[in-house]
C-alpha cells in the first residue's frame, strides 16, 4: 500500500482505529483523510460519524455568522486547492457526493496523484475479486 511517509502511515492507522473500519468506503475515506496536509486539518477524537465530519461542518456553516463550533473540530482553511479536491475525492469514495475526477487529475501532482488513484483502489478492491 501507497503511503507519502510514516506520518501518512500512522495517520492512517489512528483513523482506522477510530472508526474502527471494516467496508471499502470507510477505509479509503481514511486513507485521504490520514494525507497529513488534510489529517491536520481536524481533531480525530472530535470526528464520530467518519472522518469528514469537520469538513461538512465547514461546508454547511461557511455562510452562517458566528459559526465558531466547527473550527473546533478541524478548519478548511490550511487546504489548497489540491487537498480540497483531494478531500472531495474522499467524499465521493465515502457517500457518493459530487467530485469532478477531470478537474482533479488536472491540478494534482504526482504524489497527490498517487494518493488518489491508492484510495480509489482501496474503494473498488473488492470488485475485482
């Protein structure tokens, strides 16, 4: 399995454990998560439901003034453009929401590139057997 480093390794091993994952979309939603310039991002032991949870806080409080609680739980704001559309990814690997792959492949570098097509292998593994 693809890791960047020890760090996305471990990352990743924490975001398993937490949710104790045991279906396809959970573990390549971990494994984009576990990315270190996305795992900082977010508190891990404020994630319940998965490992976007801040992510769509930030996507549903964005307009909404005073919405400090979701900054709590992680913060869009160190993404670039690459991890955005490499969270989005996981999104879509996760629970079908809407990612553009082209406009990914065309921004990603070979490293974010790796990670996307390790994760999309992670999501369809079973498929092929």
């Amino acid at each position: 399995m693809y890791f960047i480093n020890d760090i996305h390794n471990q990352n990743y091993i924490e975001c398993m454990e937490q949710f104790n994952c045991n279906n396809r979309e959970y573990i390549s939603a971990c494994y984009i998560a576990a990315y270190p310039e996305i795992f900082k991002c977010f508190s891990l032991s404020y994630q319940f439901n998965g490992p976007f949870d801040w992510f769509f806080e930030h996507l549903y409080t964005v307009d909404i003034p005073n919405a400090n609680d979701a900054q709590k739980n992680g913060d869009a704001a160190p993404l670039t453009g690459q991890t955005t559309a490499l969270v989005h990814l996981g999104l879509n690997l996760w629970n079908g929401h809407s990612f553009d792959l082209a406009s990914g492949l065309s921004i990603w570098d070979s490293e974010l590139y790796s990670v996307a097509l390790q994760a999309i292998n992670l999501r369809w593994e079973d498929r092929n057997q």
